[in-house]
C-alpha cells in the first residue's frame, strides 16, 4: 500500500470513495476538461510545427528524441516513445530511407540496436525545432508580457502538482521581466569566480544588456534564457552587427550549477537556427583563449575560428579570439 506522504499528490484524508466521490468530482472535471483543450491544442501546434515538412507525426516524434544524442537504443527509443515494435520499425525503416538515421548494432550489447541522425537528421530535427518555436511562438506573441509570465507559472504549477518536481529538466524560453538583471549579476559573480575578472566585465556585460533593453528588432535580435528545473541556468544573446550580414553571438553563459546537461549546445545552437532564420549570412563572435568548454561548444557547432590577439582586459592578461560560422553562401 503507497504512503500517502510520499505521493506528488497530496491525499484527502476525507475521501474514501475514489474518484466517484462528490469531493473529487470537481478537479477531475477540470482534468479532464484541460486535457481536451491541450490535445486540441496541441495537434494544431503539431500540425502547424510540421507544415511545409514531409515528416508524419511519428516521424517527427523519432526525430525529436535522437536529436540529442549521438546513439540511442532502439528497445529504449520505444519505450520512451511508447510505440510498438512493428510501428517504430516501420518509422525508423522510412527515416532511414531518406537517409536521416541510421541503425547499427549497439557498442555494448551487439544483439541488440542503436538508432542515430545522420547529418541529414540534424538538419531535419532543427527545421522541425525551428517550426515548433514559430508556431508556439505565434500563440504567446497574442498575449501581454504579464499573461505570458503567468501562464509559464501555471504550467510550472500544474505539472509540479501533478508529477513533484521537476529534476534535470532543461527549457529555453524568452526574457520576462528580471532576466536581465540576472544575466548581468551572473556573469560578473561567475567570471569573477573563475578567472578572476574585474569590474570592467561587469560594466561590459551591463553595456551590451542596456543596448538590447533599449532597442532591438525582435525580428534579427533575441536573448534566450535555459532554464532547468524552472530556475534560470544559462543565457545568450543573438544581435546585430556593424557588418552588413552578420548577426553576433554575445554573453554566452551555462551557470555552474547547470553544468552537464549540454544547456551551453542548446542555447548555441537556438542562437544559429535563429541567425540563419533572420537571413544572415554569417554569425560572428568574441571569445577568450581561457574560456575552453565554451570554445569546444563553438567548434561542435561548426564556427571556425579566424584571428587571436593578446590584450590586458578585466584585470587579466587574455588571448582574444574571433570565431565564425557561414550560415548562407553569398548570394
């Protein structure tokens, strides 16, 4: 018998009668009431998310789950995926047809299958990423800054409720109101940390945040906050440059709290999808010699790096480095 004290849901000690009883009758309703609404919802996100695709909805489902890894078994992609055998055969025979996945005897347990995105795959699972965020992005445009706060609330709540909380769980969204006075004070609390930076980073990064605050198109500009677990972890910025084309890669940060869930290729990657969106022909940034982990996220994503030079910046003597990524071939 369960122990009502370590239930997500709280128990009602009055209730004996399961959920026929008068008392539950109301929250079932709204359940089941919600859950109509949502699957109504999202379908239409689903189908909206997928038009001008050839992808079917179990396609796009496979694509989705292989597109952060390089090899999942295929035994454990059915059950994450809650297919049967013949179905998700059937799917991943079709994906690999096109020459999306590919599958191959897994590297421990050679009787069993892996399943993995080809180059093509990738591509494919970031236009059905960058599909997605339009079409939900077209539905919470409708709504005021303060409604768009309180339903990410709501969400929160209602699958904490629900499930506890949530453990590992990494999300990207847009700011609201106070992220970026947490990006300021995170940079300057982590750089000053680890490698000893001075107040003039501080000052830089509240520059850049002030120059986006004060004016930028939502149509070539963006800031992304991670969040995992529902609390702010990382962040990244998405702006215009001098150069005609160019769009740069700015305050790239991954808190060190959140380190190992790859939020750093996440935040990096929605930063290029975004990029090559807006029509720009190449994305450019700035970086340190110093700051490693961030370089290798940077040559995963495929940016080249261009020109070095030596300065004294922040209180440090540092290696500047200057990275860039083609997005378009001149046209």
């Amino acid at each position: 018998m369960p122990d009502p004290t370590n239930s997500p849901i709280p128990a009602d000690s009055g209730d004996t009668a399961g959920a026929g009883s008068p008392s539950l009758r109301p929250t079932v309703n709204a359940v089941l009431e919600f859950n109509r609404f949502h699957s109504t919802l999202l379908g239409a996100l689903d189908q909206a998310g997928r038009r001008g695709t050839p992808y079917s909805p179990a396609e796009a489902r496979v694509l989705e789950e292989l597109k952060e890894a390089t090899a999942v078994p295929v035994a454990r992609l059915r059950e994450t995926l809650r297919m049967d055998r013949g179905q998700l055969s059937r799917v991943l025979a079709r994906l690999e047809e096109a020459g999306l996945v590919v599958r191959e005897p897994h590297p421990v347990d050679r009787r069993a299958q892996s399943a993995a995105l080809t180059d093509g795959g990738r591509e494919a699972a970031r236009l059905l990423d960058s599909r997605s965020y339009e079409a939900v992005g077209d539905v919470v445009n409708r709504l005021a800054e303060g409604q768009r706060y309180r339903l990410v609330e709501a969400l929160r709540t209602a699958r904490e409720t629900l499930t506890g909380p949530m453990v590992g769980v990494v999300t990207l969204r847009g700011p609201e109101p106070g992220d970026l006075g947490w990006v300021i004070e995170r940079n300057a609390a982590v750089y000053a940390a680890e490698f000893g930076w001075n107040g003039e980073y501080e000052a830089l990064v509240a520059r850049i945040v002030a120059d986006f605050a004060s004016g930028h198109d939502e149509r070539r500009e963006a800031l992304w906050i991670a969040e995992l677990d529902g609390r702010p972890a990382g962040c990244v910025f998405c702006v215009r440059d001098e150069a005609p084309g160019t769009a740069r890669l700015r305050l790239l940060l991954v808190d060190p709290r959140a380190r190992g869930h790859r939020i750093g290729q996440r935040l990096v990657r929605r930063c290029v999808e975004f990029a090559r969106t807006a029509g720009y022909r190449e994305l450019v940034l700035w970086t340190n010699d110093v700051l490693g982990a961030a370089r290798r996220i940077y040559q995963e994503a495929g940016f080249e790096l261009v020109a070095e030079r030596p300065h004294h910046s922040f209180g440090q003597d540092l290696v500047g480095q200057d990275w860039r990524l083609m997005l378009h071939e001149d046209r």
